[in-house]
C-alpha cells in the first residue's frame, strides 16, 4: 500500500478507529475482486459508516476509478447496499441487505474456536449463535483448543474469527490490551458455567486425614483461581493436569481430588466409586458466579465484529441458557450451517 493513499486517507478520516478498520480488511486485498473488497469495507465500517474516498481504493487495489465505480453500481443495483452522496462529507452507508452484501464480500465461514469438547454450554452458545447466522446464509466452522490465553492468541494469528471464553479469562486478558483492538460480547450469566457445574471430584469415602493431591490445570486461568480458591495452596499439593480429565485422574490415583466442569459421562461417576459435590469455600463460590458469562471475542476491525453486532443478544442468551438435553450433548441439534473441524 503506496504512503500517500494513506496520507489522503488519514487527511479525509483522521479517526484513529477507522484506520485501524482500514488495517484490518485490506488483508489480503489483491486475492479479492473489487466488488468482494468493497463490500467488506462497507461491512466493516457498518451503517452510517463513511466511504473511503475512490482513491483509497484505487491505490489500494492497484485498479481504475472506473472499475471502482463500477463495482459500487453492481453493489447497489443488486439491492445490497443503498449509499448517499452527501458533497464534501463523503459518501455513506444508509440501509443494506446483510445477506447480499455479505455474500458479495466472499468472507469465508466464520470460524469460532470453543474450550475443549464436552462443555455442553460451550456447544450450546456455538448453536445458538450459528442458528441466528443461518438466516444470512452465512456458515460457521468450530474448532476447539485448550486455555484461554491460547485461544486469543489464535483470534491473533487469524487462526480463529470469533473465540469464546469466560467472562473471567476475557476480562484478565483483555485489560492490558488496547480498548479498540478487540470487542467483547457478553452471553450473560450461567453461559460458560451453568450454576452447580463447577464441583469438586473425588473417591467415595476418601480419607482426608493426609495433605491432598490436588489438580491444576496452569492452562486454564479460571481453573487455576479456582483451585487455589477452593483448595489454598498451604493445604494441599498441587499436581499438573488436563481439567477434563481430572474424574479418570482421581479414578488412577494420579490426584486425590480437584475441581471440575461438570459434563455427561458415559458411565455414572458413582458406578466407579467416585463422587462429586459443589464447591464450599466462599470465596471459589463467589469467582464462580463472576466469571459465570460466556463471551464472545473478535477483533473490533473485522467483519466478523459487524455479523456479531447484527444478532439478537437477547435471544442469543435466552437460547444459550435453555435446558441442556442429551441430543445437544452430541451434537445432533446443530444446524447444517455449523461444520465442525
């Protein structure tokens, strides 16, 4: 990108936000047609939002102001996007029809990456959001990946679109972090962890008389806070683990004991002497209900940030906190629009 497309553009729209849209949606521009760009742009800078000047994107896609021109009446006439010319303010985006103008755009299926497979709430929020995706015909993909830090450093990479964590972990994570750079989406309270699901595994009748053996999952900054929450560390020793494993670790003898996320199991816990029962200690109880909310994260710049501000949150929540049934557990309720990978 040529130093003085960027200069006219930051004379024309000095807002540090738009630059940093601007950043972002020219990724990868010379692999697009100017209508797919462009109609990214449109996206990105949303309704009400202000055209860059036909320069801009002149310089950008290496094309004529004609082919730019003629890019936005193919946009308006398909009905996608209706613009108005208001003199030297610039042009802007009045009304659009999301469906068409996203599938002018080519974005490819939105990908959000979960925690690990077996959070029925995790599943339930990925439903929900990609059965409000699928009246724009726009598809999702979801892949799952250990530890919050790692799944933001994947939204990072361009690895994952959209990454779900708790409202503990994004709020952690996210703090030291420039404001603009990403966006959070707040699912509401018992979307990440239902109440009750948060408990604590061990034997049937263990013996407490001696110093437990507790798991910690150093992957997981929830699952850290909350062991050394429910278990302090003068009281016991803790011991490296997978969370989602921790019922089969305390079946081996590997751990005496840990907190859990509760999930189905295929064979009753107490059919293999096991037992679970609901934290105790005060202050884990308190870090569970805070960090309760799913949140969805995506960079603020993206498309993707525009999809997620066109759902009804509302009724993404309601859905996300619906009873969980066996069907959802394997996935037989997900819609044909979400492809796991």
């Amino acid at each position: 990108m040529k130093t003085k497309a960027w200069n006219r553009l930051h004379s024309s729209w000095n807002d540090k936000k738009s630059m940093e849209t601007m950043t972002v949606i020219t990724r990868d521009v010379r692999q697009l047609s100017p209508v797919a760009f462009i109609a990214r742009t449109i996206i990105s800078i949303g309704l009400s939002g202000r055209l860059p000047i036909t320069s801009w994107f002149q310089e950008v896609m290496g094309i004529g102001s004609g082919t730019v021109q003629k890019a936005l009446l193919e946009l308006k006439k398909s009905g996608a996007v209706t613009l108005v010319s208001r003199g030297h303010q610039g042009t802007f985006v009045v009304s659009w029809n999301f469906s068409l103008l996203w599938d002018a755009a080519r974005i490819p299926p939105v990908h959000i990456q979960l925690p690990p497979r077996g959070s029925q709430e995790a599943t339930q929020v990925a439903y929900a959001f990609a059965q409000q995706c699928s009246q724009w015909d726009v598809a999702a993909t979801v892949s799952y990946l250990r530890g919050a830090h790692s799944r933001l450093a994947s939204l990072e990479k361009g690895v994952a679109d959209i990454v779900l964590l708790s409202s503990g972990s994004a709020k952690m994570l996210l703090a030291n972090l420039p404001t603009q750079r990403y966006e959070m989406f707040d699912v509401g309270n018992g979307s990440y962890y239902r109440p009750d699901s948060l408990v604590v595994v061990g034997k049937t009748s263990a013996a407490t008389s001696k110093r437990q053996r507790v798991g910690i999952d150093y992957h997981s900054s929830d699952h850290q806070r909350l062991t050394r929450a429910q278990f302090p560390e003068q009281e016991c020793y803790y011991v490296e683990v997978d969370f989602t494993l921790l019922p089969r670790l305390v079946f081996l003898g590997e751990v005496d004991t840990g907190v859990w996320h509760q999930e189905t199991s295929l064979i009753p816990l107490d059919k293999v002497g096991l037992e679970i029962r609901p934290l105790d200690n005060p202050t884990a109880l308190e870090m569970a209900e805070a960090i309760s909310s799913a949140v969805l994260v995506v960079r603020s710049a993206s498309p993707i940030a525009q999809l997620l501000r066109q759902l009804d949150f509302d009724r993404l929540r309601k859905q996300a906190i619906l009873p969980l049934t066996a069907s959802s557990v394997h996935f037989n309720d997900v819609p044909v629009t979400l492809r796991f990978r």
